[in-house]
C-alpha cells in the first residue's frame, strides 16, 4: 500500500494515495458533477472484475462554470468519509468501499448505483406507471435510511431527489441514500456542532446552527440557524410530494408557501398535485410537514404510517385493489357499483402524473445548468457597478422568500440598465424558462462588493439563497421554544462572506 505525506493527510487511515487507486481502477464516464467535485463509473482492473463509483474531490482552489471557488476546508473533506465508515452501508445507505488520498484529490470509491436517480428510476420502470405501493417502498425505504442515520447521531441535511439512488433499473430495487458532504455529527463524541441541552422531561435534545441544504427542500426552523434531526423530515415530506406532483419550476413559491401555511393547509393544492390520491398518502404528508418541528414526527413514528402498511407488498395487483376496496377511487369514500373500473382510474392517474411529474423535474435540472451559464455570462459581460446596479433592480422584484425572481423579470431588468440582449445568445433556450424562478444569489455570489446591495425584507425576515450568509443567532432555548412558524422569526440576516466549509457532488453549500 502506498502513503501520502503526513504534512498533506486529509482523510485518517486511507486505503492508498493517487498511485494505488490508479492501478486498483480505471477512471471511466462522468456521471456527476458539482462545484466541488465529480462522479465516476469506474472499473476494478483485477479478479473479480465489477464496477463502482468514484467521488473525485479536489483539495485546492476549484472553477466549475467559470467561478473560482475556494478550497473546502480540512473539515468538510474528512466529514463524508468518516460518515460514511460509521454507518457502513446498512439499511438503505450508500456503502463506503475504499478511500484513497493524493496531494491534490480524495478519491471516495463507493458501491456503483445503476438504477440511477429517483426520477431517472422512476422513467425507467417496465410498465411506465407508479403504484400506491411504489410510493409506500419508496417512502418506507427513505425513512428507513434517515431514521439509522439519527440513530447514530447523523443529520443527512441534504435530502433531495438527486441524493436517492436506487441500485439498479429492475421493479423493487434497494434505495439507497447519497452524498453526505452537508451531513454532520450531532453529538459531543462525534465532534457534534453543538452541546446537547435538555427539554422539559429532562431529555438530551441534539441541534445545529449552520444552514446547509437546499432552499426548498430545507425546512423552515433552518433558516432560523437552530434545527435537530426533525429537519430530516421534513425535507422527505417534501420528496414526497414532489414524486407525484413534479418540482414546481414556475410556481416554486406558491408551493413553498403552501407547505409552511400555519392554518388551513391542504396539500391537494400543492400545484400538479392529482386531488384523487388516497386519503393515508396526504396524511402521510401533513405528518411529514408540520411546521412546527417540536410536533414533526419522528422517522420511527412515521414508519408506522398507515401509507407505509403496503410497503411490503410493492406494487401488486392485490395491493392496489384492496385500496380501492377501503378507499375508493377518490381516496375517501367507499367504492359504489359505478366505481368497477376504479382501479384503472387510479392506476391511470398514477401513470399520468408520474410521466408530468418526472417531465417537469427534467426540465428543471436542464434550468439549473442554463441558470449558471446565464449568470456567469451577466457578470463576466457586466461592469461590477452594472452588477450592483442590475442587483438593487432584481432585489427590488423579489416577492417571496426564496429569494427568487422570473428570468423574464432578471430580462426586464438588464433592459433597465440598458443590457436588453445580454440574454438572447440563449435563443429559444432562454425563451423556454421564461417563467422559471431565478435565484438572485446567483448573480450575488459574482459580486465583489456585496455590501452594497440593500436586501429587501420579508415576512418572516428569510433568505434562502446561498450567498446572504444565513448564520443563526440559535441557541438552545431559541430551539426549546421555536413556536409554531418553525423558528423563521428568529432569523437576523447577516451581510457578511461565509466561509465555505462542505458541499455536496450537486454543488450545494453549508455555511458556518
């Protein structure tokens, strides 16, 4: 086995250096990609020869689309891996196969996950539709990893589709959950983030302080900088209904409304979302997404859910049949004689939507990409007093608090500063997003002099975007006491650069 200089060590007891993991694999296709590093297919050169997946990460200075990031500190390389060893690939959570450390790159050699992605399985099934006992596996499958993760004092953090991989294409595939770059110990042993203080019974509460995640899938009491493993939950409530329902690119913020409504919620708004579904799957989701987080269910509780009852008997006929039986076809009333061909109906609903859904998901991850190369362009085509000048515009505009505008408001405004065709070497790639929502941070995190760009404030004084520096003012009794809005009053936005001290292969950042 080779060594690295103890000077240059990042990762504690690696399998090899650069050289090892070069003559153990061959480095094939891409697969992922983020700010901060990149996955792999590779091949394992000796007897027997099988495929695995290599997450490459680069310890210096990064440029991914044209930024310059800087280097993740010592902290954020090392975390993943020692996450990954504690959990050891069981129940439903990647497994760690090898770790390998060069001067320059950690090599993160993990099981190979065939199926693809959450959508991209979902596509790919052989009878192109989803049943009620897909999303019952499906569900039962990711609490099953969350709840072990807590189990041993683990927050994921960063729970979103593109993290749920399924090991191959075939019905009933295992799930597996990816990508723990956001994730962090809770507890004092495990070099946890914070002390542990005790609730009214006298129990050991665990809590964190630093944002980290993804804006929509986070949930509310994050932005507020003072959040426990409950925040897990929500962010699987929020898969939840975005299997069925699709991301809502262009009505993103109705959706994030909707979800942190304090009275009179009902998720059968929640845009696309089908009405008809059975009445346990919205439960379910209420359950997943109180907003209050001292009342969310906890992974053990919910895996008892009535939805998870037919988790077992995955997509069956019978499954969907006895269903229909106890719900009917609207998902609340018993089925009458009018309702024999009930089972097609939903089956037919199911099909129908999972195909929308997966659709505007697609399109989503496609906006994602122009999202960046459109940004990059405006700055590196912009003054950095236009920049300012277009961001006070583009600040002005938010309504929500994602942060977020419509491109075809980010088009009026450099129309405003007189840059009205900055965007149309985009033709009709541009012209398609036209509606979708635009995260402002973006472009701010291109500006030098940030401070100079007032922010407009909002209901719940919240900032979802990557560069306002969400840094919680939480402290245990913030937490002990978060109220019913979750916390997202308690937040005090700062307008300082963070450092950045972890990220995930899909280039989401926590901050500390």
């Amino acid at each position: 086995m080779g060594c690295i200089s103890s000077t240059t060590s990042t990762i504690a007891r690696p399998d090899g250096n650069g050289s090892d993991f070069n003559k153990r694999y061959e480095l094939l296709n891409e697969i992922g990609k983020g700010q901060f590093a990149s996955v792999h297919k590779i091949l394992h050169r000796d007897p027997p020869v099988k495929h695995f997946a290599a997450k490459v990460m680069k310890k210096g200075v990064t440029v991914a689309d044209g930024v310059v990031h800087m280097p993740l500190s010592k902290e954020a390389l090392s975390r993943e891996v020692d996450i990954l060893r504690v959990l050891g690939g069981k129940k439903n959570v990647i497994t760690l196969c090898g770790v390998y450390e060069s001067s320059s790159k950690i090599f993160i050699v993990t099981e190979l996950c065939a199926g693809g992605d959450l959508f991209t399985y979902l596509s790919s099934q052989r009878s192109g539709a989803i049943s009620y006992g897909d999303l019952s596996w499906i569900g039962y499958q990711l609490l099953s990893a969350v709840n072990f993760c807590h189990s041993h004092h683990i927050m994921h953090r960063d729970i979103k589709p593109e993290n749920i991989m399924f090991k191959h294409q075939m019905d009933q595939s295992p799930l597996k959950l990816i990508d723990f770059g956001c994730g962090c110990f809770m507890n004092k042993k495990q070099a946890g983030e914070r002390a542990r203080p005790k609730d009214s019974n006298e129990n050991e509460i665990e809590f964190a302080t630093v944002f980290a995640g993804t804006p929509f899938y986070v949930a509310p009491e994050v932005f507020g900088g003072c959040y426990s493993y409950s925040a897990d939950v929500w962010s699987i409530g929020v898969i939840m209904a975005v299997i069925m329902a699709g991301y809502p690119a262009t009505e993103v913020q109705d959706a994030f409304d909707l979800m942190q409504e304090l009275q009179g919620r009902d998720l059968r708004n929640f845009p696309a979302m089908p009405a008809n579904l059975p009445e346990p799957y919205f439960d379910f989701l209420d359950r997943l997404l109180n907003v209050n987080a001292n009342k969310r269910e906890s992974t053990a509780v919910m895996m008892n859910h009535e939805f998870m009852t037919r988790a077992h008997d995955f997509g069956t006929g019978a499954d969907e049949n006895t269903l229909l039986q106890a719900h009917g076809a609207d998902g609340k009333s018993p089925p009458t004689s009018k309702s024999a061909d009930a089972t097609e109906v939903i089956h037919e609903v199911l099909h129908d939507q999972l195909n929308q859904s997966i659709g505007r998901h697609a399109t989503y991850m496609n906006f994602l990409h122009f999202q960046t190369k459109a940004s990059v362009l405006i700055a590196a085509c912009l003054s950095q007093q236009q920049l300012l000048k277009l961001l006070v515009v583009l600040e002005a505009s938010t309504t929500g608090e994602l942060g977020i505008v419509k491109l075809w408001e980010v088009r009026e405004a450099l129309n405003s500063i007189g840059e009205a065709d900055l965007l149309e070497d985009f033709g009709q790639e541009g012209r398609t997003y036209n509606r979708y929502a635009f995260e402002v941070g973006k472009l701010k995190s291109l500006v030098t002099n940030y401070d100079d760009v007032p922010t407009k404030k909002t209901r719940r004084d919240r900032n979802s975007t990557v560069v306002t520096g969400l840094r919680g003012a939480g402290n245990s009794d913030q937490f002990l006491n978060l109220g019913a809005d979750g916390g997202g009053q308690a937040l005090k936005k700062k307008k300082k650069q963070m450092h950045d001290i972890g990220g995930s292969v899909h280039g989401t950042r926590a901050f500390g």
